[in-house]
C-alpha cells in the first residue's frame, strides 16, 4: 500500500494518518478490541476527520464526522501517527493537553492498546 513502509523496525507504518485510516480495519482487530465498544471520532489537525466504530467484530471506518459519536479526539498528525506508531503514549499527550477528549473519556484512554501497533 502506499505510503505504508514495509521494511525495518525502526521506520514508521504509515506516513500519514489517511494511510491508519485506510487500514484501519485491519489494525484495530476484535483480537485487540476485547469488549471495548464504541463510536471514536478522530479530529485530525491538516490531515481530516475520520469516525471509527469499534464493536465485537472489529472496527469499520467512514471519512467525516459521523451523527454521533463516544468520544472526539482531537489532535495534530504528527501526534496521531506517533501514537499508532507506538511511540507515544495517547494518555501521556492527553495528561499534558497535545491530545483533547471530548466525551467519554474512558473510551479515549483505551486508544494506546486499540491503535497502537501489536505487539
């Protein structure tokens, strides 16, 4: 896929977050999802929104921001992709105000084990 780095370790995934959310079905598993259920909007700063449902059968993705959501998050793509990198912590940039959440914020804390990469 474009965009997408397929070589070392130490070079990131994705270079954009349009390339996450691309395949994002794909990284957000019912495996790594265990119970964790809902609609997280993603406010990317210069890259786009996106809305990803999470539910027992994994994930789906839409562009835009959907009717309703859980949580909101808000942040720029260079913290993004640091973050579905794994390296960074979602609940360290949001401690020190890099990532805003709006609605339930238990939801938004469990972002590091949903969107981080698999270990």
């Amino acid at each position: 896929m474009s965009g997408q780095s397929t070589s070392g370790k130490g070079e990131a995934r994705f270079t954009t977050a349009r390339d996450f959310f691309a395949v994002v079905d794909e990284e957000v598993t019912a495996e790594r999802i265990g119970g964790t259920t809902g609609v997280v909007c993603f406010e990317i700063a210069g890259a786009g929104t996106w809305t990803v449902t999470i539910s027992a059968g994994g994930s789906s993705v839409i562009a835009g921001e959907a009717g309703g959501y859980d949580a909101k998050v808000v942040t720029d793509e260079e913290r993004f992709l640091s973050i579905v990198e794994g390296r960074a912590s979602a609940r360290r940039l949001f401690m020190t105000g890099k990532v805003k959440v709006k609605g339930k914020l238990e939801l938004a804390i469990k972002l590091d084990k949903l969107l981080g990469p698999a270990v």
